[in-house]
C-alpha cells in the first residue's frame, strides 16, 4: 500500500465539477477547484427534513438530506459552509435555521472518491418558502416524522428510489436495536 500512498497523482480527465485521478493502482475521484459539500441535519420537533431528487448517476430518485456545494460559483470559492448550508436548506426545503452548527468533516465513499462534506445541524427551523432547489433541480422536500422515518425509507426503496447512505444517521440507532 506505501508504493500507492507514494505514486505521482495523475489526472485521467477533468470536467468543470469533477476530476477522475489515478496514484499507483488506485483509480478515483475528485471535486474540481476544491469545491466541497454541506450536508444539512435539521431534524426538530421529532420531525427531519429531507429530500427527493433524480441523480442522473443512479438513473432514478434518490432519497437524502439536504445537501448543496460550497463554493460552486466562482465568486463564491472561500463561501463559509455555515452560509452555504443555510443558503441550501431555504433552497431545497424551503425553511430557514435559527442556528447552524457544523459538526465536522465527514468521508462518504473514501476508497473511490475524495470528497469530503461538512455535516451542518439545523436549529431553531422556519418555514419560509416552498422548497424545491434552483434552477430546474425539481427536488421534492419532506418533513417527515422519526418514528415514520424506517418506513418512509422501506416504501421508496421498493418504490425503486435510492436511500443515500447518511440516512443511516438518523437510521443506524434502530438498526443497533435490531428494529
């Protein structure tokens, strides 16, 4: 493994968002201009928001929190997380937090690709708006109840929707119980 850690990084190809990387036999990817992601955790009330949207990637929709980039716009590259989180939670469910929170860096999928998010927990939540992302993202936002939250996800799953896997935040204390 030290001959890969130690290998020259080399770019296969790079788009405007992404760049495919290979360093020793070790193929993967990463974001463009140091772009990276805020994943938002506003859960209150007993309720947590979340969202749905088609990704192109998995040909279907895709269950998932509330997430956007930071500093995707080129007058926004050193755009704070915190503000990028608060910005993307009004756009995709159409609420705004008193309070955000970061929570740390995070790794979703460290053996292929190497972005990383912040994970953002939402406060103090207002309704402010309809939600529904920018831009043609046609997300549908959901204020779901915990204890409906296993089931919600069963009834997409076999809908044939995708669960991203940072639900398992909010699914994993069920699972340890064997619920």
């Amino acid at each position: 493994m030290t001959a890969d850690r130690d290998a020259p990084e080399h770019i296969a190809w790079e788009g405007k968002w992404i760049i495919a990387k290979q360093r020793g036999r070790w193929e993967y990817v990463s974001r463009a201009r140091s772009i990276r992601a805020a994943v938002i955790l506003a859960v209150e009330d007993g309720h947590v928001l979340l969202v749905e949207q088609y990704r192109v990637p998995l040909g279907k929709p895709c269950i998932e929190l509330p997430a956007g980039l930071i500093g995707d716009d080129d007058s926004a590259a050193d755009e704070d997380p915190l503000a990028a989180a608060g910005r993307e939670l009004e756009e995709e469910t159409g609420y705004r937090a008193a309070v955000l929170e970061d929570a740390g860096e995070y790794h979703s999928s460290p053996g292929m690709v190497s972005e990383s998010f912040t994970l953002v927990l939402a406060k103090g939540l207002t309704k402010i708006g309809r939600g529904g992302g920018v831009g043609g993202e046609d997300i549908t936002p959901h204020r779901m109840p915990l204890d409906r939250l296993e089931q919600f996800v069963a009834d997409a799953r076999q809908a044939g929707k995708a669960i991203d896997v940072k639900l398992l935040l909010l699914l994993g204390a069920g699972l340890l119980r064997g619920e």
